[in-house]
C-alpha cells in the first residue's frame, strides 16, 4: 500500500449527528432548499453556491465540474456558461444533467436531477450586464474548454478588449448565457455517525412531489 492510500485511508469521518427526518422537511424541496442555503451562506458566504455539474455527451461519456448557481427561478436551478465549452457543447447534446452541492461543515450534501434547457435571451443579458468589467471581457476573449499557447496570450487579449472598449458598454457575446436545470430528483443528505446517513428523496410525479427515504 502506498503511503498516499495509508494516509486516505486515515481519513477519519467523524459527525455531529444532526438529524434529518420525513417529518422535518417541506413538502416542496425548493421550499427545503432554500431553508438549507440559508445555513450554507452563514457558513460559507464566498462559496454557498458552489455545485458539481454533471454532464454526459450523447453517447454517455461523463464529466464534471465546480460551477457557481446563480438563480432559483420557477422552481428550476440557474447557471451561465459558454455555449462552446465543454459543459455547454455536452449540455447542447444530453439535455440531462446532475448537480450536487456539499456542505461539509454542515455536513449537507444535495444532489439534483434532471432536464436541461436554456434560459431566455433575455434573461442572459439581464445578468450579463450585472458582471463585473473584467468577468465580462474574460467572457468574449476565451475560448472555453479550448487548447491555447499560454496564459500570456490570454491576458493579452483580455487587457486589449477592456482598453478597446473604454467606459462603452459590454453587450453579452452570442456564445454565452444561461441554463437552467429543471429536477425531476431532488435529494438532501445529512452526515450522522456509523455512516447511517439520512437521506430524504424528493421526486417529481404525476405533477407533485413525493417524498421518500433511502437506505444510506
């Protein structure tokens, strides 16, 4: 065993013990997210909305990555991307996806599925305009998920675009906007000793919601 596994292995879980029960939650899980984002911003106030996306190409080659949420709307989960990414390219072509938010000094964890769809125009250029100067060059000048010759080529054009356009206003390029995804499994997971986690399950059927529970 190589000493990387022994110290792994070494890793200890140790848990507060906090509960979670059927009777706890509410009967909407956005109703329950919202409760437990709450306590995550406490918490983590730089990095609440901090999620995992999964995605899949169409042929079921999986990948993942830390995305930030940046919308509950109409009970669907809200993120902006390049359309040319990677994410945005497999989200173009498997309009499923996963999402998993992890709270660890909360010992919280929930996992979201379901459908992908875009958000409006509209909307994109809402929160487009709301960014940060140089969030909104960096949109227009890389090129996602891209092979490029360095970081210096990329601050190059970065600082190039910000003095081309002065004090005029950045309009949201045509490869970047919004995704929202719309669950059909919403599951939250409280951390409890000897690994007998709860594990409520909210899924959507026959337009309501119903909740279950799982063995941990």
């Amino acid at each position: 065993m190589s000493n990387l596994s022994k110290e792994i292995l070494d890793i200890q879980y140790n848990s507060e013990d906090k509960n979670l029960s059927e009777s706890d939650v509410a009967d909407n899980p956005f109703v329950q997210f919202e409760k437990w984002f709450a306590e995550a911003i406490k918490k983590h106030p730089k990095d609440a909305n901090a999620f995992v996306l999964s995605t899949a190409t169409k042929d079921a080659k999986p990948s993942a990555r830390v995305v930030l949420l940046k919308g509950v709307e109409n009970e669907s989960f809200v993120f902006y991307t390049n359309y040319d990414s990677r994410k945005g390219k497999e989200l173009l072509e498997n309009s499923f996806a996963a999402m998993t938010f992890f709270w660890s000094s909360l010992e919280k964890q929930i996992r979201v599925e379901g459908k992908v769809q875009k958000v409006s125009a509209s909307e994109s250029d809402e929160y487009f305009k709301i960014r940060p100067l140089g969030s909104k060059a960096g949109a227009w000048v890389s090129p996602q998920s891209s092979v490029i010759s360095g970081r210096s080529e990329l601050e190059q054009k970065h600082h190039d675009f910000i003095m081309e356009h002065g004090n005029n206003e950045i309009t949201r390029p045509p490869f970047w906007g919004g995704f929202c995804i719309i669950p059909t499994r919403i599951e939250f997971w409280q951390g409890r000793s000897s690994r007998l986690h709860d594990r409520i399950l909210y899924t959507f059927e026959k337009n309501k919601w119903k909740i279950e529970r799982l063995a941990p």
